[in-house]
C-alpha cells in the first residue's frame, strides 16, 4: 500500500489508524508520534494529518513512483546500509548526533538506530516528500518491532539540501560526537540544469575557476562533491565521523582539493563497492570516510568494501605531487617534472554536423548527408579520439573546416576568399547559434576554440584523452597540410619531423608508461589532462634513455612506416628542451 505516495507496511498503518482516529489536534498527534517514537513534528500541519486518517480509513489505490532521474536517485538498499553500519560499529564508532543529508528512504538512519546505542538525536534531510513519508512509516515500523530500543530525538526534514543550515546542527551540538552518513545523489549540475530541476545549489563557481575554467568543463562540478565539501567544511571541528557513498572522481577530487583547504580530517579512505550489484548501474562508486577535528592528511588509503582485510593502494599527495599511486610512484618519481613543450587541446568547435565531414569521390558530405562544395583552403584531415590507433597516423577518414588561426581571429576574410565555404557556413548558421556553450557568446561568426599556432604545425605527437591505453601516435601532414584533432586529443607539435619522433619513442617507453600509470586514475572521465602529461620530464628521460634502444625503435619505425630517420638530430632536440627549460626557469625568475 502507498500514502502519500510512500510505501507504509501494513503492521504500520494498521497502528496509526488504530491510534490517530480519535485523535483531533495536530499538537495532541504530533505529541503522541513524539512519545511513541521520537520523531519530532511527524504532522507538518493539521491538513497532513487529517488527509493520512482518510486514506489509513479506506482502500487507497497504489501509486506509481515517478522518474528520480533528476534527483540522481541510487536508493541504498537495506542490505548495504547495514553491513556499513556493522562496520562502523566495528571500529567502535559511537554517535550521539546522526546527520543523514539526504536521507531518502531511511535505510542508514534504520540501520543506525539497531546498531548505535547512544544516538540522542538524528536529523534527516530530503526533498522528495514521498521519502520523508517513507522514513517515518520506516522508523514506526522499526520502534513498533523493537519497542525497548533507545529512541532518540528524530528530526525528518522536507528540505532541499542546499538549502538546509547544517551550521546550526554544529553550533548546538559542537560538544558532542557525530556521524555524518549518506548517499548524496550522483549527478552533476549540468545534467541537473539539463532537466530543468531545482535540485541544485544557488549558482556559484565554488572552486573559484578561472578563466575558460569557470564556463567549461571544470566548471560543471558533481553535485556529490559540493555536498561534501559543505558537509566537511561544517562539521570539520566536531568530534566524529563522515562516511559518505559517492562515485570514485568525488573522492579523488576531496583528496586533491585538501591540499588547499586544509580541513581538519584525517584517516581518509576509499572503500569500493560493486554499483552493478548493490544499485544495477554502471558508475564505479565508493564509500568515502574519514575522521573529524583531526590534524589535516592529504592521502588517502584504498580497500574492498566487501573484504577489508588489506588495502589496495594508497594516492594522494607525495610531497607536492598527486599521485594514483604510491607504491608505483616512488620508482617513477624522477620523471615527475615540466613538460618542456606545452600540451594543448585539439580544437572546439559543438557544430559536428556542419563542421565534420567526409569525403566521397571527391565530395565533401556532412552530417547531414549533404553533398558540399568547398574551396581546400580551410579544409584540414581530422582526428578524433577514436582515430589514435596506430602508432604512425598519415592519412585522416574525417576532415573539418578550420574558421580561424586564432582564438577570437575575424572571420570576415571567409566570405571574399572562400566564397564557397562562407555561402555553406551562412546557409547552416542556425547549427551554430544553436550551440550552447557561452564561451561562443560576443564571438565573430563560425568561431571555434582550441586553435592557435601550435595547431599548423606540420608534425604532432597526441594522445587521447578518453582511451585508458598509455599509447601515443605520431600524426604525419597529408597532403602537405597539417592534420587537426578534436578536443578529446591532447598534443605537441614540431616542425621537424625527427623531434616529434624521438618524443613519440620516449613518450611510448616503458618508463613513461610506467609514471603515467602512477600519476592517472583509469575511472576517470579523462584519464590523460594536460596537467598530467605537462608533468612528464622529457629532457630527464632524453638523458636517461639508453642510445641502443633509441637506435632500435627508429629501425622499426623506419621498416613499418618508411620515415628514414636517423639519430642525427638527437643532441639537437636535447639542446632545444634545455632552452625550453631555462626560458621556463627564466619566467619565474
């Protein structure tokens, strides 16, 4: 049976049919749910409890639950919410204040009311009124089946979580111990945004980004991560505990921003769960814990939820570096540096179904099917994430229209020397004032980002940034112009072709893979950034790297691809780092 769109067992209502029909008064109600079960204003008003003695009196027809898609709504399951209680109560974990942020169907306030003894008060905070239903109907239950059990003060809030004042919580309670638990949903503010929802804080760039930063892709920031960055920052001088369910960038991200906020919580960890299981979704999550009013760490220690006998791993940071891992570092900590040449992007431009094409007998077809007739000035191969396969690239299945030189460049030149491209690009302009992104605001026509010299280099080394394969490919000119990647791929570009080659065998050695894998987390959305790989020390591995093996991997390159290479130009491109890095020095001086 449903009330109020929450699911109530009928031992329950059963009870509060029984005990609430007589009753007439909210005060007189709200007193005896107070008595019998601790919970603290259980009526919000007199019209509640009068609609809930009609519907307990009368057959009431189920109703079906809506989409909480908008919500980021992974219910945990009782089962889970159990064993994670038993294993804070192994460790002799002992609340008096129980603070669940979101709380919605009650399983980790349940299971904290069986096994926590000395809880005095708990504060639940949803937004989904069928929850908040669901949570009393579930602590009735609970008291009416263990009626001797402690029953602390219950508070079970309709609020949104944001806009909830936890502060207040810490003030009255600053003396006693807390546990702060919860499952915080697992969705980020653009996809919130995408669903029109009101579930999301007020409008703040809380990571203070700068830049394109702030109105990119660092800037759309997991609602998860926001919550328990408040939650940690609130209760961080309180004696006690947070154990929070969150996807594993969440926590990564807690443990490289503490390096900067420096809040007061140590032993932190990282307990894995299998998500297909517990909640039949493919988003790799973890349990995030960590001590309260303690002396800041900046590490953060790995383990299997379900066998806790030993840990996997330990990242964070080693000194000032952050790494995936620490065991595997400290071999691989000497090519941990400065990039001499400076990675960048492949271009932006959110218009692939005019900007894109392929080429059919000798005709450009875009994503729309359309047959086009373009001038080949500002028509480049193209490389997507996909495409970085081989080790040698110099041929393009894509090609895209490339507007600018620049960043910001005016694209008026198009229209009398490419009379052809600039009719397509006019006859398509909805496609690009459709685009969404506000770096495109107050921008000349058809502009696009990511651009600029380094793009017109002849010859690049690149990377994907999606794939998890620790594999760089050279891109080859074709037919004489440079080939272009999209802004999955990350680049250097070289205008002698034996540089970018030597950089393509140290960047493809055992070595740096070794220290990439030591520096990367294989669950992110991006395993390659460019501050990673702005941190391999290619002059250091240039000076370490063995002659003969150098020697070899030009012979097999030389076979496969027919590039003629020698190592006549290897003390050349040494030299050329050397400078990199003393006019880098020379900045800072």
């Amino acid at each position: 049976m449903k009330v109020f769109e929450a699911n109530i067992i009928h031992q329950v209502s059963e009870f509060l049919n029984y005990s609430l029909k007589t009753v007439r008064s909210l005060e007189k109600a709200n007193q005896k749910m107070h008595d019998d079960f601790g919970i603290i204003h259980f009526f919000d008003n007199n019209e509640e409890l009068e609609s809930l003695k009609e519907i307990l009196s009368v057959n009431h027809k189920i109703v079906e639950e809506p989409d909480r898609a908008e919500y980021g709504d992974f219910q945990t399951n009782s089962d889970l919410a159990n064993k994670v209680i038993l294993h804070l109560s192994s460790r002799e974990i002992s609340p008096e204040i129980l603070i669940e942020p979101t709380c919605g169907k009650g399983n980790f306030i349940i299971a904290s009311l069986r096994s926590f003894k000395n809880i005095k008060n708990v504060f639940g905070v949803e937004i989904y009124r069928p929850y908040v239903w669901e949570t009393k109907f579930s602590i009735v239950d609970f008291f009416l089946k263990n009626p001797n059990t402690n029953k602390p003060e219950i508070s079970i809030i309709h609020c949104n979580v944001f806009d909830y004042n936890f502060e207040e919580i810490a003030k009255i309670h600053s003396n006693k111990d807390v546990l702060v638990i919860g499952n915080p949903p697992w969705v980020t503010n653009s996809k919130l945004g995408g669903l029109n929802s009101t579930n999301l804080p007020k409008k703040t760039n809380f990571k203070n980004h700068t830049g394109l930063d702030a109105i990119t892709g660092k800037g759309n920031f997991d609602i998860a991560e926001f919550i328990t960055l408040t939650l940690i920052r609130t209760f961080q001088s309180m004696k006690g505990d947070l154990l929070l369910l969150v996807k594993n960038s969440v926590i990564k991200n807690i443990v490289f921003d503490q390096i900067k906020y420096r809040f007061k919580i140590s032993a932190i960890e990282k307990h894995c769960i299998d998500s297909k299981k517990e909640f039949n979704v493919s988003v790799e999550a973890a349990l995030l814990y960590c001590q309260l009013n303690s002396h800041p760490t900046f590490d953060c220690t790995e383990f299997n939820f379900y066998n806790n006998q030993s840990s996997y791993l330990r990242f964070g940071w080693l000194n000032d570096k952050f790494v995936s891992n620490f065991d595997t570092y400290i071999h691989t900590r000497k090519n941990d540096g400065e990039c001499p040449f400076v990675w960048r992007q492949g271009l932006k431009h959110d218009c692939s179904t005019i900007m894109e094409l392929d080429k059919v007998n000798g005709y450009y077809i875009n994503g729309l099917n359309e047959a086009v007739n373009l001038e080949d000035g500002l028509v480049y191969g193209f490389l997507k994430s996909s495409d970085l396969k081989n080790m040698v690239i110099n041929q393009t299945r894509k090609f895209t229209i490339v507007t600018q030189k620049k960043v910001g460049q005016e694209t008026n030149y198009i229209k009398t020397k490419y009379p052809n491209t600039y009719q397509y690009l006019i006859q398509h302009q909805a496609h690009f004032d459709a685009r969404k992104s506000s770096i495109y605001n107050n921008k000349p026509l058809f502009s696009i980002f990511g651009i600029g010299d380094y793009s017109f280099k002849p010859y690049k080394v690149a990377i994907s940034g999606l794939y998890k394969t620790f594999h760089f490919t050279l891109i080859l000119p074709q037919e004489n112009k440079p080939v272009m990647l999209d802004d999955t791929c990350y680049l250097i570009g070289f205008e002698k072709v034996e540089f970018a080659v030597y950089s393509l065998i140290l960047l493809n050695s055992d070595t740096t893979v070794q220290f990439l894998q030591s520096v990367t987390f294989s669950d992110a959305k991006r395993t390659f950034t460019k501050d990673v790989l702005m941190r391999i020390n290619l002059l250091e591995l240039g000076r370490m790297i063995d002659k003969q093996y150098l020697a070899d991997e030009l012979i097999k390159l030389n076979e496969k691809y027919k590039v003629n290479l020698s190592l006549e130009l290897w003390d050349s491109f040494i030299d050329s780092m050397l400078q990199k890095k003393e006019s880098q020095l020379t900045l800072f001086e």
